[in-house]
C-alpha cells in the first residue's frame, strides 16, 4: 500500500452527478479574469452586503443569461484602477486579486465574478447574519460582465499552518477548532450547506494567527426548506464524505459538512488525513469503509469528538450547533500565539508527497471503470 502522509488543497473534484439548478447556465468561474471597460473608474456602482437576514429576492432571467460577447474586453493587469481601489498582482490560477484601498491604504482581497452569477453569489450573504467567524465583503462594485467583491486581507490559513506545525497541542487545537465550528453551525442554522469545506478556507484574521473566519461563501447552497438533500456531488477528495461516494442519488448536505470538519479536526491533531493514498481507488476505498487509526497520546474527550464526527452513517454524526456541546471544546478556551523559534523549526514541515493534482489525474484515468460503483 502506498501513501502520502499530506495532500495539497489547491483544486476542488466533481463527480458525475445532476447539477443543482442554481448553476444552470452560469459560466464556469475559471475563466479568464476581465474588467468592465464600462466601468467608470470614479463613479462605480456600488453594492454593500445586507447583515440582516432577508427573504429570497425572485430570480430574474436577465441576470441568469450570459451578456453578449463584448467587442473588447481589456485584460486585468498588475496596475488596473477599479474606482478606489488598485488590483494589484493575481493569485496563481485563481480569480482573486490583492488589491490596495487609496484613499486609506488599506489592502483587501479582490475577488472576481461574473456578473450573472451575482445573484448566486451574494444571496449567501444575504441570507446569513453577521458572524465574527464567517468573513463577508467590505464592498462589492458592479459592472456590466464582472462583480468585484473585496474582502479584509488575511494573514494566512490553517491548511499552511498546519503544514508548517505539522501537529497542533490539544488546548490550541481546540480553541481553533471551535470557532471553525462555530462558523459551520451558523451558516447551517440559517439555511447555507458550505459543501467544499476544508482547512485552506479558514483563513486567519490577526497577524498573531488565534482568530479565525471562514474566507468567503463560495459554493455556499442556499437552502429553500428543513430538507437538506443535496444531488451535486462537489469535495474535495480527502475530505469527501462515504456517503458521497455512494451510489445514492442524493445526500445530507449538513452531514456532509461536518464530516469534512471531522478531517480537518483529525488533521490539526494528528499532521496528516485520515484517509490517505496516492491511489485515488485506495483512497476512495478507505473512506467508503471508514476506518482509521487515532494517533497515539491524543486525550479521550480529543478522540471522542473525533469518532463523533468521522461516521460512515451520516444520520449518527453529531449536528454542527452539537458540536459546541462537546466537552472537549469547554476547555482551553484561549488559544496562544505559536513562537516565532516553533515556526521556524524544519523538523515541523510537512514531509512531501504527492498532491491532490496527480491524485486528480489518475481519478479521471479511472473514472469510466466504475470508480464510484
């Protein structure tokens, strides 16, 4: 048997399976990223995200339909102007730019949309109440092809934490852990199913890396009822859910979330996934049987919690608001700022393997002989 004792996070799998109607039509966000050349540079519209819950504007089939193809459409370049804001460099691949504030200096995170996904991509945040672990945008500046949507910068993520760390102490594991809960029990008591949860989309907001928020609500799904059922099958693939990789139709989405928080959890305690092969079968396999082995030394309420979370029956795991009760997670409340001296330690770097890309391109290899049964 072959393994890797860490993944890389930088790309999302989908399996075959009937897309919600939401997406229907919506362009794929991994196109080329462009500015309005009808943006008025000093008079943007401007689009403040609502705080208050607010009921679910009708959609409208003008904002659902792809604009006509423009004459000329400049590319984003390292200085482009965007009212009061400059863009500055593009994250590698991504849609999302640094982009500094002029009049205050400030620097934010740009991320760029098109313009008829915007109904899809700002109903989460009207849907959601404000939360002080759940980032919203500062601002968001309409045009007519792309929406710009700046988020507060942050100083950096658990997935690269955790890389350095390699493992987290218990006190500090749990004082972050509970508010990456907190954030997922918030959005699902008011209807949101984050779907693509991992370790990458927690994101520090304080340069002493103890506070928390959940980056954006990117592939959020917008709940219309009590029913959860989710048909699109979207994970990341260590942290995709048994249930997922069944032959059933549909699936909880909330189970599905906090499956996955259940991997990110056992991952800041334990340096690496529960699940893990450079063979995306033998991975699949692994977590479709869901069995794993606890690291050595790891309390007893610690390994509670995790069994609670990483069960193959998605109906026995504990609900998100639940996991807030757990024991564990009322002790130790206040995390402490790692020193700089264990930071920079080389002995705490995650050792190498191979990443989720090569894990990619043989899931493709292997997907039209019965993969996922």
């Amino acid at each position: 048997m072959t393994g890797t004792p860490f993944f890389d996070e930088s790309f999302n799998w989908r399996m075959r399976a009937t897309p919600l109607a939401v997406s229907t039509g919506a362009p794929s966000r991994k196109k080329r990223l462009e500015l309005d050349d009808d943006l008025d540079p000093e008079c943007p519209t401007r689009k403040q995200a609502r705080s208050e819950p607010q009921p679910r504007p009708t959609p409208c089939p003008l904002l659902l339909s792809p604009p006509p193809a423009p004459t000329h459409t400049p590319a984003v370049t390292a200085t482009s102007r965007l009212g009061p804001y400059v863009l500055l460099e593009p994250e590698e691949g991504s849609r999302t730019y640094r982009a500094l504030h002029c009049p205050t200096g400030t620097e934010y995170i740009c991320k760029v949309y098109p313009a008829c996904e915007a109904l899809a991509v700002l109903e989460p945040y009207s849907r959601l109440p404000r939360h002080p672990h759940v980032a919203r945008p500062s601002e968001v500046l309409a045009g007519t092809r792309q929406l710009y949507a700046f988020f507060p910068r942050p100083h950096g993520d658990m997935h690269s934490l955790v890389r350095l760390r390699r493992r987290l102490p218990e006190p500090e594991a749990a004082a972050l852990f509970r508010q990456m809960a907190s954030a997922l029990a918030h959005c699902h008591q008011h209807g949101l199913v984050l779907r693509d949860l991992k370790l990458r989309r927690f994101v520090f907001s304080d340069r002493d890396r103890t506070k928390l928020m959940l980056e954006n609500l990117d592939d959020a799904c917008v709940l219309t009822g009590p029913d959860d059922s989710l048909w699109d099958k979207h994970a990341c693939p260590a942290y995709v859910g048994p249930e997922i990789l069944s032959s059933r139709a549909s699936y909880s989405g909330k189970a599905a979330d906090v499956w996955s928080l259940g991997v990110a959890l056992f991952t800041m305690l334990a340096g690496h996934y529960p699940f893990q092969d450079s063979e995306p079968v033998l991975l699949f396999g692994k977590i479709r049987r869901g069995a794993f082995a606890l690291p050595e030394g790891l309390s007893a309420p610690a390994r509670c919690l995790v069994r609670c979370l990483l069960r193959r029956e998605p109906a026995e795991r504990l609900t998100a608001p639940g996991i807030l009760l757990h024991p564990w997670l009322r002790q130790n409340a206040v995390p402490t700022a790692p020193s700089s001296s264990r930071l920079r330690e080389a002995d705490q770097v995650v050792p190498e393997g191979p990443g989720l890309e090569e894990a990619e391109e043989a899931e493709e290899a292997e997907r039209d002989v019965g993969l996922y049964g």
